[in-house]
C-alpha cells in the first residue's frame, strides 16, 4: 500500500530578510541561483536552485510583514520550507493528517518549483510552518 504522504523533493524554501538586495546578490554572485520570478507587490523574489526555489521575502513588504520582526537575534528567518508530494490523494492525505492530529487548513493552488498546484500548510510539534505541495496542474 502506498503511504498517503510520499515526499518526492525539497520544492522550495522561504527565507525572509531586512536586507533584500544583499541577499539576492549572495544567492546569485556566490551560489549560482538565477532570479525566476519576482511579485513586487508584495516583496517575494523566488530564484532557481536546481530543480528547488530558495523565496527570499523582504521583511518590509506585505508577507515579510505577516512573519512578525526582521531577523536578527530574536527573530527567525525561515518562514516555512515545502516538500513536494507524488503521488498526490488530497482525501488520503488530509485523512492521514487527521489521524496523526494534525490541523490541515484549506488546500490552496500556489507556485512552486514545479509550477503551480495544490498545497496545504500544517505545522510541526515545534512550530516549524510545512507546506505539502503536489504536482503542476494541467
């Protein structure tokens, strides 16, 4: 039988900062990555890493706002991390989640580093925000 839950790879991850160019110019001059695409409106910069994106969110835009105080000593950086799901049974996932008392909010369409599909955010025993994300929709 198939495990509801099968991580295939690491799909993204979201860092935020108070230091938005800085760190764009890191990820691209020192390790390669490639700005793949940019929502000014509300401050999230998503830049290629191989088959994963690494989502930089300035802290002064509208989602960096959502995560509370920039980085710095007592305040984190890593807004959430996602793992991408296949094969992808929204009903045996969400069931699986259920039994392991896990609160699964609304599924939603968002991007990833595959394109844009379902994902759901859940949050592990320590706070951590995962999302699950499945495939590309056609």
């Amino acid at each position: 039988m198939t495990k509801p839950i099968t991580p295939k790879n690491l799909d993204h991850l979201v860092l935020r900062t108070n230091k938005l160019q800085e760190v764009i110019r890191f990820y691209e001059d020192v390790l390669g990555c490639k700005v793949e695409r940019t929502i000014d409106t509300i401050g999230l910069y998503q830049l290629r890493a191989g088959a994963s994106l690494i989502d930089i969110v300035d802290t002064d835009g509208e989602l960096g706002k959502r995560g509370g105080q920039p980085p710095g000593d007592d305040a984190l950086n890593l807004d959430h991390y996602c793992l991408r799901i296949e094969p992808w049974d929204e009903g045996a996932i969400r069931k699986h989640l259920e039994e392991h008392g896990v609160n699964a909010p609304k599924t939603s369409s968002r991007y990833g580093a595959d394109g844009t599909g379902p994902s759901i955010y859940i949050r592990d025993p320590e706070g951590n925000t995962v999302e699950l994300k499945g495939p590309p929709e056609e």
